[in-house]
C-alpha cells in the first residue's frame, strides 16, 4: 500500500451520504411504498383481523408484518392499518423512483460525455445524500476511453454477472452500451424495490450467456409502470447500437416525471431517437421469454461474480 508514497500527507478519498446506498434505503424503507394496491390488499387483511368484542388488533400473521401492534386503544386505527405508527419513515413514492432513475441517467450521461465507462453501475453503487438525491459512486471498474469506443477487458477480476450485457460476457467488451444496459438492471432494482435480479437464475458465465442470446430476460417489476418497462426492455436489445442513449433515457424520464405530476389518463407519446425506435433483427429480440422473480425476498449475496 505505501510503496511509492512520498513520505508527506497522504489524502484518503471517501464515498459517504447519509441516507447509505439506494439498494439499501430502498430495502429498509420497502414496506413504506405508497403503492394503492398493496396498501388495499394490506387494510383488508389488517382489518379482517379486528376482534368485534375488544376493538383491538389480534397478533396474526398479518398484523405482525410492521411489528407488534396489540394495543391499539389510543392511536388511529388508520395509520395502524397503513403501517405509519413509526417515526422517521419517510413513505417511497412511484415519483421518487422516477426522480432516482432520471438522476442515475444524467449522472451516467455526463460520465460518458467525459468518455468514461462506469462498469459496474448497480443500485449498491447508487448513494442517496441528505435530500435524497441519487449519486453515482463506486468506479473501481470504470475506464476513461480516449480514442475508441470500448475497451476490452484482459486482467482477470470478479464481475458482476447479473448486470452485464452480452457483448461483456461474450467479448469482454465494456461501452457505454454496456453501462445502458446494467441501467436496465439497476430499473428493475429500483422499481421492484429491492429485489435481486435474476434471483431464481442459478447458471454460470457460459450458461447465463447462452440464456440471454436465446431471449432470457427479467420480467416486469411489481412496481414499474408499463412504458418504463418498455424502456427497460430497450436497454436489453442484443445489438448494442439499439439501445437508448442516456440521454434519450434522461429525457424519457424528466417527461415521465412532469406527467406523472398531472391528473390525466394516459403518459404522453414519447419518443427515442430513430436507432432506439427499431426493433431487434436478432432471435434474441424477438423472444421475450421472463423469469418470474417478483415474490422472491432479497439476500445478501444478490452479487453474483464471474471471473474471466
């Protein structure tokens, strides 16, 4: 560590926000999404559960999921139901997975305005500062392109498998095309609110390869509005050359965003760029074939390395 340091002060650089990683603050805040259907299904079950004789909550199952919640007497019977008796829980919105993605995306467009490959974008690689605003950290693989467009990856080191596009495992070549499609990974993180991709996938770096060339691809987030899983779906194209830029992504959401504040019944047409537009000549493309994650609950070794 200290061979080659000139023997004065030595500065440590450090990632710190206060609010830790998105993966984890989407993790401890996930019963707090303000989702109208959970929160149905969640009243019924709770309220089902009242005793007629003592107006109290019984400790069932269902009324254990937020903690213990017996004794109900002086508190309003709402905010037991909905889960709000705890202080501190700041309730997730669908408009904060909005602003988080669209700030992940101008984040990642200006890294690649300054052609820098980021490598390893993942919502455990996302920090969240005081006012919740989502910063891109953790460059431990990233590499600044000078004269190409990628960069062929020859040392030996654990990659993320689960996020990596196909070109990565099949030629070891890292683009800002790759870094668009681990953006596709890092959505699906943040609109399911925390879950692990791919976490009934159990294959190696061949395996896993071979299934996503055959058309293997993550199905649609619980929480995910159906064009942003159409966008998603984009940032999986086969070819590379038909992705979205991060640019027309960060545009795709800053809409998305502005829609969403407005009482209407439909998003509005939106549109990418004309090589974003086409569709997949590849076999690849044209089989949407899905792995049904939702219900799976999240581990702590949702990192899956490859080495190469």
């Amino acid at each position: 560590m200290s061979m080659g340091i000139i023997s004065e002060e030595v500065y440590i650089a450090t990632e710190f926000c206060e609010n830790k990683s998105l993966l984890e603050y989407l993790r401890m805040n996930r019963y707090s999404y303000e989702n109208p259907c959970y929160y149905a299904e969640l009243a019924h079950s709770r309220l089902s559960s009242l005793s007629a004789e003592t107006s109290f909550m019984t400790p069932t199952e269902q009324t254990m999921v937020m903690g213990d919640v017996q004794y109900v007497k002086m508190e309003d019977l709402g905010n037991i139901v909905l889960g709000q008796q705890y202080e501190n829980i700041r309730n997730i919105k669908l408009q904060d997975l909005l602003k988080w993605s669209y700030e992940i995306a101008c984040g990642m467009e200006f890294l690649r305005s300054k052609k820098v490959i980021h490598g390893d974008l993942a919502a455990r690689n996302v920090l969240l500062t005081r006012d919740f605003t989502a910063k891109i950290g953790d460059f431990g693989l990233s590499r600044q392109l000078y004269h190409y467009s990628y960069y062929t990856k020859t040392a030996v080191t654990p990659l993320p498998l689960k996020w990596l596009a196909i070109e990565c495992l099949q030629n070891f070549q890292f683009s800002v095309e790759s870094d668009v499609w681990a953006y596709g990974v890092t959505l699906f993180e943040v609109f399911s609110i925390g879950e692990i991709p791919y976490s009934s996938v159990q294959m190696n770096g061949e395996e896993f390869l071979r299934a996503l060339k055959q058309g293997m691809r993550l199905s649609k987030p619980v929480y995910a509005p159906v064009d942003v899983f159409g966008l998603m779906m984009k940032c999986w194209k086969n070819d590379k050359k038909q992705r979205p830029s991060f640019k027309d992504i960060a545009k795709f959401f800053h809409s998305r965003i502005s829609w969403s504040k407005q009482d209407i019944s439909s998003p509005p047409s939106l549109s990418y760029s004309e090589t974003s537009n086409q569709r997949g000549g590849e076999e690849g493309d044209r089989s949407e074939a899905s792995i049904r994650n939702n219900k799976n609950r999240p581990a702590s070794n949702e990192v899956t390395e490859s080495k190469f």
